[in-house]
C-alpha cells in the first residue's frame, strides 16, 4: 500500500517482481481482507500514523498480522521497547500483543535525502490472530490510568487498582497491568 501513486512504479521495481500495490491510504484498508491466510506487515511508516496504524492493526482488524515490523523514528521505537518504570500506552498496546524486538539502529546516510532524525527497526513476532478480551480490557483500563499519567492510579482508576493504586501507570509491567483484568 503506497499513498503517494508517484511511488508506484518505484515500489514495483524495488521489489524486482510484479507486486500488487495499492494506492490508497493505510488507515483506511482493512489489512486481513487483502491476504487469505496468515500475514506479515512490513513497513516504513511516517511518525504522524504510526500510532494510529498500530492500534488499527493490533485492535481492530478482523485477523492480525502475525509480525509486524516497521521502520521508525528512534524515539517512537524507544517507547515501544520500554521498560517496567518507563512503560507507556504505546509499549503496553505492542508488548501486551507480541513479542517485541528492537532489530536495528538505521544511519541517516541511508536516506536520500538524509533525515535530521534518527531511525530503527523494531519488529513485533508471535502476534495472536485475534486479540483476547483480557488484552483488550487492559488497554482499555490503561488507555484510562495514561490519561492522567502523573497521578497515581487509585486516582483515576480507582479500586481497578489493586494492590497498584499508590503506583503511577508507568511503573508498572506488561503482566501487572495483565494482572489487572484476569
């Protein structure tokens, strides 16, 4: 799927092959109806989508991909690959839905024109077709807790809390805010 149709025929003679390329915008297509089986996503995404395209892949689609791997802007990869203490609702939204794996730290000599950012690679494996409705809850409940991300989360969550309710949304793992909802 290709947005800009100029890049079209750039995209058929990368790939060496007769590919089937889309022109349309990706937060618009409904990535399981476009592969019968079983697929991957493989993409250089611009910063401004990359959150709502994995939220659409990760929740919405009727069947997941089962990996996913992009090419980001560092920072966005960082958040991703965070830890327990600096987990944010991006992380727990890849984390909660698959294995995460930083591949690579992509120069900037490898663009033309070479970006004023840094960039790398992150990929998301063992990704379940569909998602589980505990998954779903937690995002849910999380979405709900990072709203005020400063407060603790007896505040804004309330009892949902737990045993976590003097602990700010950020302090705590993947499986503590699975723990939540199980």
């Amino acid at each position: 799927i290709e947005r800009d149709a100029r890049l079209l025929p750039l995209c058929a003679a990368w790939c060496g092959r007769t590919p089937t390329i889309q022109c349309a915008d990706a937060l618009h297509v409904s990535f399981s109806t476009l592969a019968t089986g079983a697929y991957r996503i493989v993409a250089n995404l611009p910063y401004d989508i990359t959150t709502p395209i994995l939220w659409k892949l990760l929740t919405e689609e009727a069947r997941r991909p089962t990996t996913i791997t992009f090419l980001l802007q560092k920072e966005v990869v960082d958040r991703i690959c965070a830890k327990k203490g600096e987990t944010n609702l991006l992380a727990l939204l890849c984390q909660g839905a698959g294995e995460v794996v930083r591949v690579c730290a992509v120069p900037k000599n490898a663009f033309l024109p070479p970006p004023r950012v840094e960039s790398a690679v992150v990929s998301i494996k063992n990704i379940a077709v569909t998602p589980s409705a505990e998954y779903l809850a937690m995002l849910a409940l999380a979405k709900q807790a990072f709203a005020a991300p400063r407060k603790k989360m007896k505040s804004t969550i309330g009892q949902r809390a737990g045993e976590f309710g003097d602990r700010r949304p950020e302090e705590l793992s993947v499986e503590e805010w699975m723990s939540l909802v199980t």
